[in-house]
C-alpha cells in the first residue's frame, strides 16, 4: 500500500495505510516492557506519510511540472561527501535525534527527487495505480485521499515527503508520519516503486525511517517510540525489503467483507442502551469512548481531537449518515463510523462501504453493542443506494476474538496485510 496501512495503519496505514493505512487507519504504539496485546480496530471489532532541511535532488534541465517547485528554496543539490562515495547516516538504526542528516537521493540521469503539494496529488494517485497493477494493493487511495493526507496533523508535506520523478510521472514515494500523545509515539512509515523502480526502495526505506527517527528524537525518550510499516501479505518482494531494514514481529491484519443483502437482524439490546446516527454534537464523547475502547488494545495510542475529527467528521469519504452511536445514560459506550471512498471505489469497480472504526467500552462489552450497530451501518448503507458490500480490517490476534465476531455476522476474509515494527 503506498503508505501507510495502514488502511494502520495502515487500511493503514495507512489510511486504510495510514488511515486505515493511518487505512489507516491508525492509532498504536507498542507500549515499553510489554507484549503486544492487540490492536483491532474493532473492539469486538476492527480499527486505517520530516525532513529536517529542505534538500532536493534537482536536475536544471529536467524540471517534471507535476512537481514544481520555488527554485531558490527547494533546489539545493544533493552532494555525495566523495566521488563515487554515497551519502550513508551514521548510526541511524541506533540513533533517535532530531538532528539527524538525512541520506541524500541516489542519483540518477533523468530523476528528479523533490517533495510534494496539493498539486501533486493526481500524479501520487497515477503512481499509486501503476503500483496496483503490478502487485495489487488493498487499498488504492485517489487524488483526494492524497490531498487530506497532506493536511493531517502530525505531517509537514515539505519535509516528511519524498518523491522521485521521471520525466511527467512519480515513480517512487516514500514518508513519515508521526502520531504523538502522552502515553508514547509512533511514526509510520512507507515506501512504493513504480514498476522499474523496484532498485530505489532501499533508500525509500532509509529515508523514511531517518525522518522518522527525526521527527520521534522530538519525543520524551521516557515514552515508547517505535517505527511501523505495513504491506500485503501477497507482496513478497516488497515484504522481503522492509525485513532487510531490520523490521520485524509482524502482525497480522484480515481485510473481510460481506455483500449488504440477507442482513441479520440486529441483537436486541437493554432498554438503558440508545441508538442514534452519528451527531457532531457527540463527536467529543465519541473520542473519549474511542480512546478508552482501544485502551487495552495492541499499543493503542489515544487520539487528540485534530485528529480525530480530521480521519471523521472533516474527512470528505467520512458518511454519518451510515455511522451510529450507542448510549447509556447519555453516555457514548459503542460506536460504528463508516466512510465510502468514491474513488477507490472508481478505481476498483467496487460499491464498498467500509467500516472504519468500530468500538466498545471495557466496561460493557459482552452485550452485542458493535455488532447491534455493525448491523444498523449496513441496514443504512443498503438503503441508501449504489452500495452493495460492507468490507472492515481486524487484527487477527486480538484478544477480543474480533475475527469471530464478524465471521457470526457473515463476513469472510478475503485478503490478509502485515504490520512490521521497529521499536526504539
């Protein structure tokens, strides 16, 4: 996936890369002297790109107007120290510091290396998509994913992005992302080649992961800290890259989906429990419920509200009409919020709604709260038209047995994505 899993990721994430990615994508960090417990971004269910100079490869004679740039900020050239003697970083996979040097772009005649904007945003979806043709990604975010990414907290485009481009085309991309709080940090990372790019990714990898070790060198060393990236499981070459930068204990993650006819019937509920469609009125105690759903969850890091209004209620794929809460004693103690991405669905001759986030407190869980309101999000997504599938990632280890809560509610797995982490 081009970056982040994370739908957590990072789907994840990306967003789902990212966003799941971050697909988030979305929001863990493994936690110091202990075991990973489990990340879900469903309770019982699921969960989805800093440089610290503004250096770029700049070729004069070879400017791709998909990335220009203003020439006297942006177009220092990048110098290896001797002829034939490439730029290394000393000590990076043993070092976390905010002045760090960041590796200089191999050269290459015809590459020019740069960061990004919103103008770029069509070109990193056209490279995304020749990425997907070659080794099918799981999430294939378009122009406007690529544009709200660019304004997500936690990412300076003009320092935690790098592209590479070849005449009109980007043909390789590779970022940061750090998500910060109180209870620790992590900074996820990515790395895509276009086919016949494939040689660029180990510096991709170096990059992204001197930025990140940047920009986490801005946090407490008393917090954990640690480094994520995720890949599909089928994708074993660039799997293989990300173990040879020293990534390991993946986590594996189940991309499952069910068609939106023959619904089963919601599981009754206790007369204290309310339902309702999502409200921007209850959008901070739905954080809040969020936060302390994930509390006990694989590294689970808390979201700041930035940010969790930026993956929800100000995300344009965001649709609460098709996202509800449940509460109890006006308290938000469950949680399914949808989003349809128009594009991916475009790109993949798809009418997915997915279920990005779905949750319950602690304190009530074993009553059927997610899946009452999993079944309520795909009542209303079939109402509402042109949508005939309902598709959502878990983690597999989950110590909520997130898996077999969605399998009793007919979903099948149909494709599994890796997390690999490097903790600092």
């Amino acid at each position: 996936m081009v970056l982040v899993s994370a739908r957590v990721p990072t789907r994840v994430a990306l967003q789902r890369v990212l966003r799941k990615r971050l697909r988030t994508t979305q929001h863990e960090v493994e936690r110091k002297d202990h075991r990973p417990k489990s990340r879900d971004h469903h309770d019982e269910p699921p969960e989805p790109h800093p440089r610290a100079t503004k250096e770029q490869l700049h070729h004069p004679d070879h400017q791709s107007p998909d990335c220009r740039r203003d020439h006297e900020k942006h177009s220092q050239r990048l110098e290896s120290p001797r002829p034939g003697h490439p730029v290394t970083l000393p000590g990076v996979y043993d070092c976390v510091s905010a002045n760090l040097t960041l590796p200089s772009p191999p050269r290459s005649p015809g590459l020019t290396w740069c960061p990004i904007t919103a103008d770029d945003a069509g070109a990193l979806a056209d490279h995304t998509r020749r990425v997907h043709e070659a080794e099918r990604l799981d999430f294939l975010p378009g122009a406007g994913y690529f544009r709200w990414l660019l304004e997500q907290p936690g990412i300076d485009p003009e320092h935690d992005l790098l592209v590479a481009v070849a005449g009109d085309n980007i043909v390789a991309d590779t970022g940061a992302w750090l998500h910060a709080g109180d209870a620790g940090a992590r900074c996820i990372i990515w790395a895509e080649t276009s086919p016949g790019y494939e040689h660029l990714k180990a510096h991709l990898l170096e990059w992204s992961e001197a930025r990140a070790r940047q920009r986490l060198g801005t946090v407490s060393s008393d917090l954990a800290r640690v480094l994520r990236i995720g890949v599909e499981e089928h994708r074993q070459a660039h799997r293989e890259a990300i173990e040879a930068a020293g990534f390991d204990s993946p986590r594996s993650f189940a991309d499952m989906a069910r068609p939106l006819s023959d619904l089963p019937p919601a599981p009754d509920l206790i007369d204290t429990i309310e339902v309702f469609a999502w409200s921007d009125d209850l959008e901070e105690a739905t954080r809040l419920a969020s936060n302390k759903s994930f509390a006990d969850h694989w590294g689970s890091l808390p979201m700041a509200p930035a940010e969790f209004s930026g993956f929800f209620r100000n995300s344009p794929t965001f649709r609460p009409d098709l996202s509800f809460l449940a509460l109890e004693h006006g308290e938000v103690v469950s949680f399914c919020l949808s989003e349809v991405d128009d594009e991916d669905n475009a790109d993949r001759d798809t009418n997915d709604v997915y279920l990005q986030r779905v949750g319950t407190v602690r304190s009530r869980r074993g009553r059927r709260l997610a899946s009452h309101l999993i079944v309520r999000s795909m009542e209303a997504a079939a109402s509402a038209g042109g949508l005939d599938r309902a598709v959502l990632q878990v983690d597999e280890m989950s110590h909520t047995n997130a898996t077999l809560v969605y399998q009793r509610l007919g979903f099948e797995t149909y494709s599994r994505s890796l997390t690999y982490v490097k903790t600092l």
